[in-house]
C-alpha cells in the first residue's frame, strides 16, 4: 500500500501550503484530495510534486505492506 504521510512532512518542513500547491503551481485541488484519502497517483503527478518541492520521491510516498494488497 502507497501511504502519503511523508508528502505531509515534507510541506511541514518546507513550509508550503496546499492552498500555494493549487493556486501558485496549479496542482488541482482534487490531487490534494486524493492525497488526503490515500488514492493513487499518476507517476506525473508525483514528478510534478518532486519537482515543486524540489524534493525525492521517498518524500512524497512510501510503500507499506499490508494484508489489504491484491494478491499477486
């Protein structure tokens, strides 16, 4: 499971805003969202966020075993 929780840190840190995110590098509202509820992403989005931050991918998102993963 891809979990968010360090994409929170990460604008913790460097003190940006969602509000910045959407209305400053047009990053859409309903990304934020999915974000928010755990949703995946797009790797162009992600690239998108890295870049804005100026920032790795394992600042954006981790993988996180969980029994609730498809069985492969």
């Amino acid at each position: 499971m891809i979990v968010y929780e360090p994409f929170w840190r990460t604008l913790k840190a460097k003190k940006i805003s969602t509000y910045y995110l959407i209305y400053k590098c047009n990053i859409s509202s309903s990304t934020i969202g999915r974000i928010r509820k755990g949703q995946p992403l797009t790797t162009t989005t992600i690239n998108d966020l890295c870049r804005i931050l100026n920032c790795r991918i394992e600042e954006i998102a981790q993988y996180v075993p969980s029994d609730a993963d498809q069985t492969l």
